[in-house]
C-alpha cells in the first residue's frame, strides 16, 4: 500500500481462494488494459471478457497476454460457452482456450436450455484441465428458483469440480439474487449461505450498494464478481473501511481514546 494505516481488515493476499474480485471487461482496448493493470492488478484476481465480446474485439492476443503478463487470469464469457455449446461446437471452444492459454472456464446456462446432469458432466470433463466456475441463475427476469434449488444444484455442481460457484446477477445487478429494481433477495442469499460456505460461492454484484451489503455481511474477503474495471479501487476501500459505507464497521477504536468514547456512548461501535 503507499502508506501505513493502523487496524485495518486483514486482506487475503494474491494468490488467494477468499476475498477474489473478477472483473468484467466488455471491450477495453489494450491500452485501456495496460493502464488498468498498472494501477489495480494487485486487487484483481480474474477477468472475464463479457458474453462475446472476445469474438469482436480487435487485438484480443494482445490484450488477454497483457492480463496474464500482469498476473491476472483472463477466461471468456459464459455465453460465449453457450454459444458453442448449442452449436455442438464444445470441442473448437477447447481449442480456443489453448490457443491463448486461458486456464479458467465459466459453465453456465443461464441462456440456453441445458439439463443439470449434462452441464455436470460437462464440468467434470472440463475440471480436468480447466478451473471451472460454474454459473447458477437464470438470465430472465421473470423466471425465479426457489432457494431449495439453488442449495441443490450449488452443491452438486461443487461434487461435479467446480472450483466456485458464481451467483448469477448479470451485469445490471437485476437478476437472480436481485429483483428487477436492484434489490437484494436476502433471504435467498442466507438460505444459500446457511447450506454452503461463502467461500465456494461467487456473488455477482456489480452495484455499490450490493457490495457494500456483501461486504458488511461477510466480510471483507467476500467473493465478488462482474466488478466493472473503474469500480476496482473503489471496492477495494470499502473491503478495507476506507470509504464511508464501510468506515464504522471494521474499526474498534479503544474505549479509552476519545473517538472510542464517542463511539460507544453513541452506540457506532460495529464490533461489540
């Protein structure tokens, strides 16, 4: 960090399992990647190239060995996997991923009609090579799973290899564990969370407010994804109290100073 600060949250540390923050890139050019990293490759564990937009971005080689140049592993969206998926096209999807050394795969199905079995199989085939994230939620709207389903296939998709699952919200934030309006299911989320631990999950959650209501119930090394690249830094002070949503909530101050007096007579004191 560029300067010392006492009792902040203790941050997992890159390589980590815990605290990841995937990153959504929807078409940046190389020198928009090469002025990322050089800023925030530090708090970037992944990036996913959105949906398929891989397939009409100009320089993509270039751009994905930037990514791995800095560290951060790049994987392709999961509706590109679909996309070849329906087409019966999974084994040119495989060569695709050798050809620029992508080591993590996402298999979903939030778009296209896939049984549960067939997309475990899938991803027991792909374990095999390939750090899968598996993607559970629907894409449309309209259509809810009740938490018992969500618990069900999460934990079988896990059996399956899965490396984490990811909660789908696309990247409005609007779907699956969020209403249309952006707000949260939280019941769901706990369901979820009562069953499986947070650290096999992948919460999308593209919104400030959804990060913020993440962090503060799971803490700072919570997993996030579809993280817009402009928003890194920012998620990274609220994971670290260092912006206002978070301030109060991963500091106690001692009783004896005077902000640690306010504090408790005005009840702030988030960790009593």
């Amino acid at each position: 960090m560029s300067f010392p600060l006492k009792n902040l949250p203790q941050r997992s540390a890159k390589p980590r399992s815990n605290g990841i923050t995937l990153v959504l890139d929807k078409g940046y050019s190389v020198r928009q990647v090469e002025d990322f990293v050089e800023v925030c490759s530090n708090h970037v564990d992944i990036v996913k190239l959105g949906w398929g937009t891989s397939y009409v971005t100009q320089g993509l080689d270039e751009k994905i060995k930037t990514y791995q140049n800095a560290g951060i592993p790049v994987y392709f969206g999961g509706t590109l996997f679909e996309a070849y998926l329906m087409r019966n096209q999974l084994s040119d999807y495989r060569k695709l991923m050798e050809k620029y050394e992508i080591t993590h795969v996402e298999v979903s199905n939030g778009t296209i009609l896939l049984s549960d079995e067939r997309k475990q199989a899938i991803i027991r085939e792909l374990s095999k090579e390939y750090t899968v994230y598996s993607e559970v939620g629907s894409k449309n709207p309209n259509e809810i799973i009740p938490p018992y389903k969500w618990v069900k296939v999460i934990q079988e998709e896990l059996n399956a290899g899965s490396e984490k699952v990811i909660c789908e919200a696309r990247e409005s934030g609007t779907v699956g564990m969020f209403r249309p309006n952006g707000e949260i299911r939280s019941g769901l989320i706990e369901e979820i969370t009562d069953q499986i631990p947070t650290e096999n999950l992948l919460f999308e959650a593209p919104q400030k407010a959804q990060q913020v209501w993440f962090i503060r119930k799971y803490g700072s090394n919570v997993n996030l994804g579809n993280i817009p690249p402009e928003e890194v830094i920012p998620l990274e002070t609220l994971r670290l109290g260092l912006r206002g949503d978070t301030l109060l909530d991963f500091y106690s101050p001692d009783e004896e100073t005077e902000l640690g007096q306010v504090m408790k007579n005005n009840g702030l004191n988030n960790q009593e």
